[in-house]
C-alpha cells in the first residue's frame, strides 16, 4: 500500500514540523499530520498502513523524496510550469569553533607563561569522519522554497559543507598551541588551451542557440560551411596522399595550405576552466619542555596529532554490516581536524578560515638543532612538528560571504 501512495504522489516529510506535504496538480500542496490521514487524489481515497517499522518509514520516505527530485528534475528539463519538489545543493556556514582560551581540558603549550585572553594561539578540534554520501547524511537535508531555472521549488536542501554535522572525537583533547611564524593560504584554479576544429565550432555554436529553430538554423548553417571548406580540404588531402607515395614525405594539411595559400586551420583555441584545487597548507612548530610539567604536555600533543592522521583498525559498519568478515578485511577513516587561528576567546578576524581539514602529514624532529641531546630522564630538549593539513571541501565563491577566508 505505501508503495503504491509512494508512486503515486509527489510529497516530503518536513523535518521542522514532522508533517507531510502531498503535490496535487489541481488544488498544489496540502499538509497533513501522518501517514494514518486520509489523502484524495482525483475522486480516490487511499489509507496509507495505519503501522509501520521505522525501516519501513525510512524507505518509504527516501523513496518519496527521489520521487520528487525525479519530477522536479523533468519539470524543468520539459519547461513545465507547475509547482515542483527538487533538491538543491546549499553550502552551509560552520560554526566558530568550541574551544578557547577558557577549555581547561585543552592541551596547550606553551603553558607558562600560558595562553590566555589576550593571546593569539591556533585551536585544533577533532571531529569523526563523516562520509559525505553515507546514511548520516539524512540529518544534512532541510526543506525551504527557492528558484530553480524559472520554477518555484519546494523541497529539500543539501548541504555540501555538511556544518555542524560533525561529531567530535570523545577520546580526543582539543589542543591549543602558540601562533606559528609561518601562516598562509592560497586558492589554485586550473584552466587549459583546448582546440576545437571548425565542424566542431559551429555544431557546438548551432547547438547554444535559445530556441529550437534557432538550434535548426545553427546546425544547418554549420553544414554549408562544411560543404564550403570541402574542396580545398579535398584538395589538400589528395596532394598530401600523392606526395607520400611519390616520395614518401609525410605533410599536414596545413603545411600544404601555408606554401600554397600563405593560411592554415584555425585552431580555434579557447582557454576553458577545469577545475579548482583543494587547500593545501603547512604549519610548524618547536616544542622546548622547560619542566617536568610540560613534557607530558608536548608528548601528548605529538602523539595525539600522530594518532589523528592514522587510519583505525576498527572500520565500524560497512554498508550497514559488521561481521568479522568485515573487521578482517576493512579498516576505519583517519580522523578530520578544524584548524582556527584565533585571537583571544575568538577567531582571529583577518586570518585565514578553513573549513574541515585532513591531516595528510606529520613530521617530527627530535634533534631539530643538528646535535642529540635530552634530558636526564631521555626527553629530548627539544622538538619540531611540522602538520600538513588539507581541506575535504571545495571553496566556492559564496563561501566567503560565509567566513571562509
């Protein structure tokens, strides 16, 4: 029975209300408390299962909500006028970060004099991975009303930046550490020469007009000039075969048209955006233990930072199965980092905002100095950490009217 409901309608479940919104071509949307409600649809009367599993529910519901991006989607690809359901990515603003100068459990170094109020100091925080395609994903859609290609659209919103969905590690202490000497960012976008030939040129030109006798008249347009370039194109290809059997010389057809003509093929070069890459950045650090207090401090630090970029030997479900199958054959995700500069119990206002970050790389030194030399007790007297770190999201330009610096 709910498949069949399912198939029939348009409609989501409203996460802030918990009530559901069924599409009807003739009356638009109506709102009803449950599924155990009456519902009309041209004269008929269905009754949705009065029980369901919550399994039952979640399918029922994921199935509703692909049904409708399904609709909205042809909607707008037929030019359909009528209300629809879609999905639209959203990128949503992360919030400041957690800790600060007043987390008394935080790692910090150094710790006298310590870091206080009046201090500029980085804030790591660790979070879980969280995969962006998984079922953890459900808890990212919202639903709102916005234009899409002309059409009203109500539905859900995705958010690509998955903010505050992330879960901190429990085992984990945040770590506050001094302000390195070494701060920087920079966004890298990657475009490239690509050459069209003449037919292609003027199909893809023919094809970018508005309206479908436009896209006729373009397409016919680009077959006469076809037919115009056929002869000295002929003509060259048969000069070109001629002189290879002759004598074996190996010529393109714009060596023959620069000696005979002075002219060759437009290349039709145009430089065409390909991609933007994700963040890289680098931050160092020296760790000198001046007492016994802080030498557990900076041990712990290191090992932590250790620790986060590694993978578990725990992997968790897979596809919704643990089996010993599977904790054999699988291993878990490293965990993520949230790097902020901050000033004071705040975000530094002018430095760079990063969203959630990788670890890729740590690297320790522990003669940093080019002698070996420690402690009585081993510890040696001093250390580098040098973290590499690396966005798991793109930044787009809206992105920084969100904070992203």
């Amino acid at each position: 029975m709910a498949e069949k409901l399912y198939t029939d309608y348009d409609y989501y479940k409203d996460p802030t209300t918990g009530k559901w919104k069924f599409y009807d071509s003739e009356i638009g949307w109506s709102t009803v408390n449950n599924l155990s409600e009456f519902v009309k649809k041209n004269g008929k009367v269905v009754e949705p299962p009065a029980q369901m599993t919550e399994a039952e529910k979640a399918a029922a519901e994921q199935a509703s909500l692909e049904a409708a991006d399904d609709s909205g989607l042809a909607a707008i690809q037929t030019g359909g006028s009528r209300h629809v359901s879609t999905l639209k990515v959203s990128l949503g603003k992360y919030d400041p970060p957690k800790t600060n100068v007043s987390d008394t459990s935080a790692l910090r170094y150094p710790s006298e004099p310590g870091i206080d109020s009046n201090s500029d100091y980085v804030a790591f925080e660790f979070f879980k991975y969280l995969p962006p395609f998984g079922g953890t994903q459900a808890a990212n859609q919202r639903t709102g009303s916005t234009n899409i290609a002309g059409q009203e659209a109500t539905g859900r919103y995705y958010d690509y930046n998955q903010a505050g969905q992330y879960e901190p590690v429990d085992s984990y202490s945040n770590i506050l550490l001094y302000m390195p000497e070494d701060i920087s960012t920079g966004f890298r976008s990657n475009w490239g020469g690509k050459a069209f030939s003449n037919f292609a040129r003027d199909a893809i030109t023919g094809l970018s007009a508005e309206s479908i006798m436009d896209k006729l008249g373009g397409t016919l347009k680009s077959s006469l000039s076809s037919l115009d370039r056929t002869v000295p194109m002929g003509g060259a290809a048969a000069i070109r075969k001629t002189l290879s059997k002759i004598t074996g010389d190996s010529l393109s057809n714009d060596d023959i048209f620069g000696a005979v003509s002075g002219s060759v093929l437009n290349p039709n070069v145009e430089l065409l955006y390909q991609s933007t890459d994700l963040r890289n950045f680098q931050l160092n650090f020296k760790l000198v233990p001046r007492d016994e207090k802080e030498t557990p401090i900076i041990n712990s630090i290191v090992q932590q930072f250790k620790k986060c970029m590694l993978p578990s030997k725990t992997p968790g479900k897979v596809l919704g199965q643990v089996s010993p199958g599977i904790v054999g054959g699988f291993i878990g995700v490293p965990n993520l980092v949230k790097v902020s500069f901050m000033k004071g119990a705040d975000q530094h206002p002018f430095l760079p905002v990063f969203k959630m970050c990788a670890l890729t790389q740590v690297d320790v030194n522990y003669t940093p100095d080019g002698a070996y030399a420690t402690y009585r007790d081993g510890q040696p007297v001093a250390m580098t950490l040098t973290l590499n770190f690396q966005e798991t999201k793109l930044v787009f330009a809206e992105d920084l009217d969100q904070g992203i610096r």
